[in-house]
C-alpha cells in the first residue's frame, strides 16, 4: 500500500510534556506532518514546543 501524504492535528497535555515520551510523541507527530497543541497549566510546554518549529503551537 502506497504510503499516503500524512495530514491531521494532535493535542498533547499535561505532565506528558515535561517527560521525554511527550517530547518523543511531538517529534514523531511533526515528522509525519501534523500540527501539535501542546498545553499544560505549568508553562512546560514552551521550552518543549520551541526546538520542534512553527508546526507544533504552545498554549
């Protein structure tokens, strides 16, 4: 099966964003051409949203 142009969103939340599998989960979801809402009430997501560029948005 031919691979297909990957396209979609994904929302990741909460203490996922301050550990590495958060981080990791960004990255592949990046990759693969989506966008990512990271969100958390601490502020985390800012330092793990900023290496990843313009496709991941830190709320």
């Amino acid at each position: 099966m031919p691979r297909q142009e990957p396209r979609g969103c994904c929302v990741i939340s909460g203490r996922a964003l301050h550990e590495d599998l958060g981080a990791l989960c960004a990255e592949v979801f990046v990759q693969e051409g989506a966008k990512v809402l990271a969100a958390d009430i601490s502020g985390g997501q800012i330092e793990t949203a900023a290496p990843l560029g313009p496709s991941v948005r830190a709320r």
